[in-house]
C-alpha cells in the first residue's frame, strides 16, 4: 500500500476531478464531515418538561411538595444552564392518569417546564448527532481541518474505493463559558484540540466524490 505525503502548503492545491484521490479533496470532504460534529453539552431535556421525583434521602417525606431545588438535583445541567442564564425553569404540579391502568386513581405530578431564553438559543441545537453530544444540547466549539497529513492509494473494500486519510482537527469559535462549565470534561477536550488533534479515517468514492466513511450512504 503506498503511502503519499501531502504537505500544508499544498493543502489548498487544485483539482479538476473530485474522484481524484488528491489532498483538496480529501480536505474537502474531511472538512464537510467536521461540519457535522460540534462541540456540545448534551441537555436533552432542554426545552421540555422534566419529571421530578422526590429524593430519598433519610427522613425526606414522599408526598412533600417538590421544589426546583429537586429538579436541579436531579439534573444537574439544569442549574448550571439556568445559572448562566440559558434556560429558564419553572415548576408544575398537576394531575394526571395513566390511561393504561385505569383502576389506578389519578395522581399529582410535578414537572419542570424548561425553556430556552434569547441568550441560550444562539448556542442551542435540538438536533445533535456527533461524537460529543448525541441528541440535543449547547454547543461550545466547532472543529475545522488544519491539514491533511497522509493517505493511501485508493484500494476496493466491500465493492467500494477507500483510502485511509490522516488529518489534524482543531477546535475554532470557542465560547467563553465553555471552560467556565464544570465536570464535564470540556476543559479536557478542548485542551487536546488546542493545537491540533491527528485522527486517521476511511474516506469512500462515491459518484460525487470522496466523503468521511461516517457520512457514507447518509
């Protein structure tokens, strides 16, 4: 399998045939599947209603009034959104029955009602499937191609062409809160993409050209 070194200077080198396996085209399409991987903190409940149980602490009381206090508790991202102000949560109890248990009498439940304020909405994606953040959340950072290393010539797998293509990811548009949001590792993750994160992935043929194996038949 031979191995062809393309150097940062010709990263942005021209090429006539999108099948052609050169490094702008690798570059492309290594770029095109970054662009569906934010950054983000998962917050599937965001803009939702949350169930909230009572805790189970020593002495705590079953049918005690639930406050956001347990809400909080019980997700914590809640107070931590809620405190930089982008989310809103409001407390609900109500009624209800459940319709396949009809003997049972309905009962009271209490909800936290989330809502996504002007400050959290530029930031908020409902929809997130990527490697950080599967479902919906805040989005802290996107990545972006600093340089396509090396790949292999183009060999068949599966009745298809796959070259395996090595490139250097980084994160851009970092937001300032990012770091400021404890325990989830974003200090961490943001740390090994500072200067460049090398990363090795099949990259496909198709008739439109070459894209990253994940985005392969989507």
């Amino acid at each position: 399998m031979i191995l062809i070194s393309v150097s940062l200077g010709l990263l942005f080198g021209c090429s006539a045939d999108p099948k052609a396996p050169t490094k702008e085209n690798f570059a492309k399409a290594a770029q095109a599947y970054l662009d569906t991987q934010p950054m983000c903190v998962a917050v599937t409940n965001a803009n939702s209603e949350v169930w909230v149980n009572p805790g189970f602490s020593f002495g705590d009381s079953m049918d005690r009034a639930l406050t956001i206090d347990d809400a909080f508790r019980q997700s914590p991202l809640l107070k931590t959104f809620s405190d930089k102000g982008f989310i809103t949560v409001a407390m609900e109890t109500r009624t209800e029955s459940n319709p396949n248990l009809p003997n049972i009498p309905p009962k009271a439940v209490t909800v936290a009602k989330v809502s996504i304020t002007d400050t959290g909405k530029p930031f908020y994606k409902p929809d997130i499937s990527s490697t950080f953040a599967p479902g919906a959340g805040f989005c802290y950072a996107k990545l972006a191609l600093v340089e396509i290393g090396q790949f292999t010539e183009p060999s068949e797998m599966r009745g298809a062409q796959v070259s395996r293509v090595s490139f250097t990811q980084k994160a851009v548009e970092v937001q300032s809160w990012a770091e400021k949001v404890e325990g989830y590792g974003i200090a961490e993750r943001l740390k090994g993409l500072s200067e460049g994160q090398k990363v090795t992935a099949a990259f496909v043929l198709t008739n439109e050209g070459w894209v990253h194996e994940r985005l392969f038949g989507r």
